[in-house]
C-alpha cells in the first residue's frame, strides 16, 4: 500500500485541538503525522485538498444494514459503500436484521461479510433480548465477547420495564451501553407522523411528544437504580433533552443521539412543504411524502430549535443517522403503509453542513460530534481523530461545495429520502479506510 | 360533430335556464378555472371558485328533474370509481352523476377485484389508467391516496373520501345545501357535533365553511377533539382556523345555531378508550328536538350519513321539520355532476366534442 499524502487542506481534527492549513500522511494505514509542510515520500500518492476539509472519517454509531434476511433493501456491500461516499468510514450495525443478531455467530456472520465485501468498518451492536422480541435478556455475555459494542432491540422499544431494568444492569458487567428506541407503544401505535397541526389537517394519526418523553424519564431512572450505561437512540423532542440534561446533570451513566434529520427537518416536510412554505398552503399531489416518515417522527419546529440547541452546547453527545433504507415498494403506496425510515449515510454532511452554513454549529464541533465524540463513546482511542497512529481513516469534504441530490444515484439501494433533488451545501470529495481510498469523487 | 370552444355551460348541457332564486346571471360563472385537474380537497378552491361550483350545479340539478335525466355532455369519457371502503351513497351518486352526463361509468370495489389478490394501490391505478380512465374518483381507508395517485397518474383524481382526511364532494354539498337555503354562508353560525377528530367530513366543511365566511363551532368531548384544537396553537398568524370555536357543552354550542350538523359516531371509539359509553355521549351530544329549541327557529339540520339513530341523532330530529338530509342527498348528484364537468371539461385552448 502506498504512502498517501493530503496537502494543503484544512486539517480539523477535535480530539487534538487542532484545526489548521496542513499536510497529513498515511502510511501502512496509520497516521503518519501532521505538518504545516510534509515531504511526499518517494512512492507516495498525494492527494491535493487546497481548499477542503480533511478530518478524521465519520464514525456513525447507528446504521441498518439489513443483512441477512431484508437484502432487498440493503445489504452490508451496497451500506457500507453508501457510508464511503457519505464520509463514513465505521458504522455501527443495528442487530434487527432476519435473523436478528442475537448470537455469537450472527455477530461473526457480520463481521466476517463486512471484512469480506465492506468498503469501511463495520461494528456489529446486539440485541438485548433473545430474537428482540423483548421477553428474555439476550446472552449478552457472549455476545459481548463476540465483539458487540452495545445491545440494543433498536426498531422496537424495550417495552417490559423489568427487562430494561435487568438488561442496564446484567450489561453493565460487561461495561458496554444499552442503546433504547424510546417510544411506548400504547401512544405510538397507529401513529405515522409528529401529532400537531399538521397531522390534524393532513388526518394522519399523531404520535405526541410523551410517547418518547414517557420511556426516556422511564428509561434514566432504571438506570439511575441500575448504574447501567443507558443510551437513547435518536432523540427527537425539546422534552426529552431536558431530561437528558436533568440526567447528565445528576451524574448518571446517561448519553444520547441525533439524527441529520431530525436536527434539519420538520414535521412540515410530511406535507411536501419546503423552504419558504406555510404550513397553512393547500396541500399539493407532492403533500403524505412517505420518504419522510420516520421513527421517531420528524418533529415541529420548537423541537428541531432545541436539538440544534442541544447539540451546541453539548447535552447531545453525537450525531447517528440511524441509516434506514427501504426498496421501493416499502414507500411506494399510502403514509398509514408505508415503513418508517429515511436512507441517510450519503445525505448526513450535507444536512448538517446547513447547521454550519448558517452560523448555529461550529464546524469543529460539527466535527467532534461525528467523529471524536462517538469513538470515545466507543472506548476506541485509534478511531475518530488523526493522532500519529490512528487508523488512517481520513474524510475529505469540501464545505461550500453546492450539489443536488439524486437518490437513483445512491450506492445505497435504499433511495428513501425527503431531501430527493434539494440542493445541499457541503459534499464529501474523497474518503479513506485504512489508508486507502474507498470514495472518491468525479471532479 | 361541431367543435366548440370554451362553450357556455348551458349551451353544453342544451338546456334551459335554471331557476334559482339566488342564482346570479350564467354569464359570469368562473366555470373553468384555469388548471383545476384534481378534487382533492377544498384547502385549495377559494370563495368563488366554490360558487361557480355551486352555481353549476343549480343547472345540474335541472337535469336532474327533467323527465328524461339525460344530457351528452361527458360521452365518450370514461369515469372509474375505485372504493376501498364500503358506501352507498357516495358511490351511487358519483354514479349516477357520470351517467346523466353521458360518461361512461365503472365501479371496482376493494372486494371482488384485484385488490383481493394483494395488488397495491399504486398498480391497481397504473392499470386502470393503462384502460384510459378521464377520472378516478377514489375511496380509501388511508388519508392521502388520492395525492398519492394523483401524484403518480395522469387521470384526474377525485377524492370521494379518504380515511379522516377530507371528503370534498361531501363539503361542497353541504356548503350548497346551506346557500340554497339560505342564499348565503356568509355570518351563518353552523355547529358540526360529534367525531371531529376523526371525520374527514368535519375536515373537509372547516376548509369550506371558514373560507364561506361562516362562524364555526365544533362541538364534541375533548378526547374528540383534534388536539392542537384545544391548545393555543391556533393563536398564530395566518391560522386558517383561528375564528372556529370549540364547545365541549353542547348546549352552548346550539345556542342561535343556523346550521347543525351531526356527526357519525362510531363505536370503535368506546373500544378506543375515547368514550365510555355510546350511551352517555347519546344523552350528552345527541341532538334531540329539546336542544334544537336553542337553535334559530329556521335551523337547518344536517348529517352527511350513514346515520345512527338515537346516539348522535334523535330520529324526531333527523326526519322533523328542519332536517334536510335527504336534500343534502339529492344535492350530492348535482354538485358531482358539476365537479365531473368541471375536471374533464378542457383548459384554454383545448377544445370540447358537441353531438
């Protein structure tokens, strides 16, 4: 493998502080260093990145890949290529696959088809409950020896509060974090959107913002009696970063996540309302758009406010994309039909690049919550920075850069996305696993 | 056969003048406005789109009193009803409406058809448009599948009820029963009583009515209610619906009603938890013939149907002196012989086959 040399970009890497016009090398797929002017060495390949931003690749600790069992709509090589071309170079696999990953050898299984045909890392998160169907604790014991980095029955709350209770505190012996979908099903069910005014009019049944806000307050109290690690998956309400903050500031062992989606997008955009519309218009063919029904549901404007908000000043620990594609028939048909989801690895940067843009995150920051900050979730001092020796995984994004999205042309075969032929400020130019380059854009 | 541009409507039908009272002069009926491809709700007609309608239909209704109900305004087109959910009135009444007009009309039920078969909404339609269909006038148990064909399809769309969307058709008769009664909407106090929440009848008059001008009360429990209806959040600017009063006292809310209109009530929402019992929302919402003394003397009384007797209507009520819901029946195959010609007759430009 050659020597790789990235001159002249803006090097951001977090973890070290450092933000700086630089030159990186890469060498037997670590990093080499870090100057203000680096020599190539003889063999070295250099890449020119005057005037783009070079970090360390993003790493997204909540993706489905689908494999096995719903190959229709992802599978580990179409994901993991998609996650190269957003960016990111470690994604974290939700275990509700077919079978789900509930056993050591569906860990191996993934793990081994993700060395064998993944474009970039893949970690495999297991289930907390045998076949996720919420009765009895997963083994996690093994699980976690297999390599897990979490559990979690993620698509499906842990309903039974006894089992969440006993799952935070089995888990926490093997110091690793119960992930929770939270949403109880009793003010979810038959739910396809955020419950508001748009809802009422558009006649969808509304999920309220309790259903989430209910099993978070739940789910920070058993992990207060437990002292297990609680992570709650894709927080979508003002309500529940109050909580989380209440938590944080308690002491306990609690951390959370954000979409791309539910930071930029509203509950208007069910109604195929852009930029510049009122929720008031009269709806149009484009209004009941099953790309953006999503669980947790997009949500109204005050609590998109407020995650942004939770974001900057820290409550939000990191940005997860919660990747879920759908073929296309699982979209092609009425809201009350339709699956939940929103296929999202090569949208992520450009989503939250609009954050930047507009002044309300700093691109350091930015940067921080998708790299540094889920590596240290991950207890994995070699991911999300550009430390000298680190593994020689390098994002490249050209910040300004202004492209329209085109899901056909998703490496994803879930083309399941709202933001379909919206212009987005911000697009990754090249990408590196282990030193090599796994994306790279035509000019 | 002549070809005839941008003919006047009473030409097209070859019929006389209707006589209505209110009925402004033909002449100046906007009876094509420029684009109108779908019914989809009325959020997007404004007031006077919704009287050309109306006015269109007082020539409709002619027709339909003539001896031999039967005009060659739509031949050669072909309307579709596809309903996924049972009904008679509606279903018969577009029906009905297409074959006095000359169109040729086909019903497909969910039942019995294709659908059975597991064939989605999507491939269902693309086929009966492969079969050239003008209009598909669609019932579905899903709010949104008329946008959702409308925005896959070619054909114009009609929306003749979806899940607890909107049921235009039902507006807009509704609206005319009103006007023709009382020669304008305008200032009237009209009460809708019942299962707002889930009624895309209700959904669909609040467009029409606050549009109308009318003063609107909706009165129901709470837990029938829309939610952000009993919160502050209609307290914004450009708020569409920020006049409608909510009255969970039925009482108050007939008090000098012009229009009463009584909802269905189902008995899934007792199973839903929304109720306790069909019988206390009987002796606390139905509209009885003591509380209709709190409204005007001239109240109108309506229900879009199918009606159950004795819990959301008392049967004095319903078929008493001041009930026009057979009148709002009749009134549905005019306003949808009007909607039929309003769709397929051509945008400027084109060019509409005479016999």
């Amino acid at each position: 493998m050659k020597p790789l040399l990235i001159r002249g970009g803006r090097v951001v890497d977090p973890a070290q502080g450092i933000d700086k016009i630089a030159d990186l090398l890469l060498q037997d797929g670590l990093v080499r260093g870090i100057h203000q002017r680096i020599d190539p060495p003889d063999d070295a390949e250099v890449i020119d990145a005057s005037g783009s931003t070079v970090c360390p690749g993003f790493v997204d600790l909540h993706c489905h890949l689908r494999e096995p069992g719903y190959e229709d709509k992802e599978t580990i090589a179409t994901g993991t290529r998609a996650a190269a071309r957003g960016g990111f170079t470690t994604v974290c696999a939700m275990p509700n696959t077919n079978p789900v990953v509930d056993s050591p050898a569906l860990v191996e299984f993934v793990l081994r088809k993700a060395s064998d045909e993944g474009s970039v890392r893949v970690l495999s998160i297991g289930c907390v409950t045998k076949g996720s169907n919420g009765e009895e604790l997963a083994e996690m014991g093994e699980l976690a020896q297999a390599g897990v980095v979490g559990f979690s029955d993620d698509g499906n709350p842990v309903v039974d509060s006894n089992i969440m209770r006993q799952a935070l505190s089995y888990s926490s012996a093997q110091g690793l974090p119960v992930i929770n979908h939270c949403e109880v099903p009793e003010l979810f069910q038959g739910g396809s959107m955020h419950e508001g005014w748009i809802s009422n009019r558009l006649g969808i049944q509304g999920i309220p913002a309790s259903a989430e806000e209910i099993m978070v307050s739940r789910d920070i109290a058993l992990a207060e009696l437990t002292g297990g690690r609680l992570h709650v998956a894709h927080i979508s309400t003002a309500g529940t970063l109050e909580l989380v903050r209440q938590a944080k500031d308690k002491g306990l062992a609690v951390t959370c996540e954000v979409t791309p989606h539910h930071l930029t997008l509203s509950d208007a955009t069910v109604m195929g309302v852009r930029d510049g519309g009122s929720p008031f218009d009269p709806l149009t063919s484009s209004a009941y758009d099953t790309h953006a029904k999503v669980s947790p549901p997009l949500r109204g404007l005050a609590d998109v406010a407020a995650l942004v908000q939770g974001l900057r000043d820290g409550v939000i620990d990191l940005i997860a994309t919660d990747h879920a594609p759908h073929n296309r028939v699982d979209k092609l048909c009425t809201i009350d039909e339709a699956a939940f989801g929103i296929s999202v690895l090569e949208t992520a940067l450009g989503s939250v690049m609009s954050l930047v843009h507009s002044g309300e995150i700093a691109l350091p920051w930015l940067i921080d919550r998708m790299t540094a900050a889920p590596a240290r979730f991950l207890g994995r001092s070699d991911l999300g920075t550009l430390r000298e020796g680190a593994a020689a995984d390098v994002t490249i994004f050209d910040p300004d850069a202004e492209w329209t999205v085109d899901a056909d042309g998703f490496a994803s075969r879930g083309k399941n996305t709202p933001l379909d032929g919206m212009t987005l400020k911000g697009r990754v130019v090249a990408t590196i696993f282990g030193g090599e380059v796994v994306f790279s854009a035509s000019p | 056969m002549t070809q005839v541009r941008s003919e006047p409507i009473q030409s097209v039908l070859g019929g006389r003048r209707a006589v209505v009272a209110s009925s402004p002069d033909l002449s100046e009926v906007p009876e094509r406005p420029e684009g109108r491809r779908h019914i989809l709700d009325l959020d997007d007609f404004s007031p006077a789109e919704i009287l050309g309608v109306m006015q269109n239909a007082d020539v409709m209704k002619e027709v339909l009193h003539r001896d031999i109900k039967k005009v060659p305004t739509l031949r050669g087109k072909t309307v579709i009803t596809l309903f996924y959910e049972a009904s008679t009135r509606t279903r018969v009444s577009f029906e009905q409406a297409g074959k006095i007009l000359s169109a040729d009309v086909i019903n497909v039920a969910g039942d019995g058809s294709s659908v059975e078969k597991g064939e989605s909404l999507h491939n269902t339609a693309l086929t009966l448009q492969a079969m050239n269909a003008d209009i598909i006038v669609i019932r579905h148990p899903h709010s949104g599948a008329p946008h959702f064909l409308a925005r896959n399809l070619d054909s114009c769309v009609i929306n003749a009820g979806d899940g607890q969307h909107a049921h235009p058709t039902q507006a807009l008769l509704d609206l005319y029963t009103i006007q023709s009664h009382r020669g304008q909407i305008d200032g009237l106090k009209v009460v809708i009583v019942g299962d707002i929440l889930y009624s895309r009848v209700a959904r669909s008059n609040l467009w029409g009515l606050t549009k109308m001008g009318a003063q609107v009360v909706l009165c129901a429990p709470p837990t029938l209610i829309p939610p952000d209806f009993l919160n502050s959040s209609r307290q914004v600017e450009g708020h569409p619906f920020a006049s409608v009063q909510i009255e969970t006292n039925v009482e108050r809310a007939l008090e000098g009603a012009d229009v009463v209109m009584a909802l269905r009530l189902q008995l899934e929402r007792q199973r839903a938890g929304r109720l306790p019992t069909l019988r206390e929302y009987s002796r606390m919402y139905g509209i009885t013939p003591k509380r209709l003394e709190l409204a005007k003397p001239e109240v109108l009384v309506m229900h879009p149907g199918p009606m159950n007797e004795g819990i959301e209507i008392d049967p004095e009520v319903a078929h008493g002196a001041r009930s026009v819901i057979e009148e709002q029946v009749t009134n549905g195959v005019a306003i949808r012989m009007a909607l039929l010609y309003t769709v397929l007759t051509p945008r400027r430009g084109g060019s509409f086959p005479l016999p």
